[in-house]
C-alpha cells in the first residue's frame, strides 16, 4: 500500500509530475495491501497457462494437416480430450500446488526487498533485470534438470513431466508437485538476488511461464 492520501501528495513527495503509468498505479495499489499485489501473480500465471497455448492448440485440431510436416513429431495428433485432460491435471496443480506456493511465499519477497512504491522503475531498469533473472533461471533450471534425469531424480520425480513424450504447450507445466516446489526456485532466486518492482515481478512471471509454453510447443 501506497504512503500517500493523495496523488498531489505523492508527486509532491517525489518532486515530480507523474507519467501516466505512474498515475495508473498510483489510483490502482493505492489502497491495496502489497500481498493482494503480489497475489495477482497468481491471476496472470493462470491466463497465460489457459491462453497462450491456444494458437498452437488450434492448430494441432483444425490444421494440423497443414503444419505436420514442420513438426519433430509428426505422427503424433492430440485430440481435443487429450488437451483438455492435460489442461484440467495442469489446473489442479495449479489450484493446489502453484496458488498455495504463492500465497505463501510473500514473507520471502517481502524480506528481499520486492517493492510496490513510487516510481515505477525506467525501462533500462526493467530490461537489465529481466536480462539477469533469464540467466540466473537457465543456469539453474540447466543443473537442476540434469539431477531431475538422474536416476532417482527420474524414477521419483520426473517421469511425470516425461508422460507427454511429445510436449505441447499445456503439458508444459505438467509435471510431480514435488518438480513444481523444486523449479520455482530459479524463478524466484533471480527476483531474490536483484530485488525489482512488484510490476516488474508480474512481468518476469509471465515471461517466464510463456517461455516454457514455447519450448514445449
């Protein structure tokens, strides 16, 4: 929640006339707590999960003719009671595993140092640290995956994630709740070790969930 009554209050605490985007805020987190904010995470990690697979869905059903020969796989067809049974088992994770994880897990983005006041961060500031949450997330997403094909990691864990052995978007967080606690931690330490605004944090987020709809697609 903002510390200003007002908006004057708050340009003049800052010396400065607001751009928009900084009004927007201003009249939207207000009068928010920062853990309704940060739960917002969960929201916009569910609309990309439902939407952004959907083109590659479509095409799977109604052109898959079309576009199988440009597929690794292309002998295999998913149909639409496949795809909805992948999305409803990835909505029930969600639901139990990736909600609850995030709900709870404010303490922790709280003490690192996430904020939600004014300003709002420059574009260069956005840039550079998305830049170093994607590093920090492929180099330890990299180690953890190969722990993940040990043989026990495999046999324990991973196998699940491996069910779908010609990934679509919706299968890309399919996967054991033990496999979805373990990789929320790349996602995380990036924000961690350069703390970011809570605008900045939804954007990672969702960046980072259409990433790994991509590479499944």
């Amino acid at each position: 929640m903002l510390p200003y009554d007002s908006l004057e209050g708050a340009e003049l605490a800052l010396g400065r006339n607001f751009t928009v985007a900084e009004r927007f805020w201003f009249s939207y987190s207000a009068h928010k707590s920062d853990y309704i904010l940060y739960t917002h995470n969960c929201l916009f990690v569910f609309l990309v999960f439902s939407l952004v697979p959907l083109p590659w869905a479509l095409v799977e059903l109604y052109w898959f003719d079309a576009v199988d020969r440009f597929k690794l796989q292309p002998r295999v067809k998913r149909s639409f009671p496949e795809l909805f049974k992948c999305y409803k088992d990835v909505l029930h994770q969600f639901i139990f595993v990736v909600a609850p994880l995030i709900a709870v897990s404010f303490p922790v983005l709280e003490w690192v140092g996430i904020r939600t006041s004014l300003p709002l961060p420059t574009k260069w500031e956005v840039i550079s640290q998305l830049i170093v949450y994607f590093l920090v997330d492929d180099y330890t997403n990299y180690w953890i995956h190969r722990f993940l094909h040990s043989e026990w990691g495999y046999e324990k864990i991973h196998y699940m994630h491996h069910e779908y052995d010609a990934p679509i978007g919706f299968a890309a967080p399919y996967a054991h709740w033990a496999e979805i606690l373990i990789l929320g931690i790349p996602t995380f330490l990036g924000p961690a070790m350069v703390p970011c605004h809570m605008t900045t944090l939804w954007l990672w987020s969702s960046l980072r969930q259409v990433e790994a709809i991509e590479t499944h697609s």
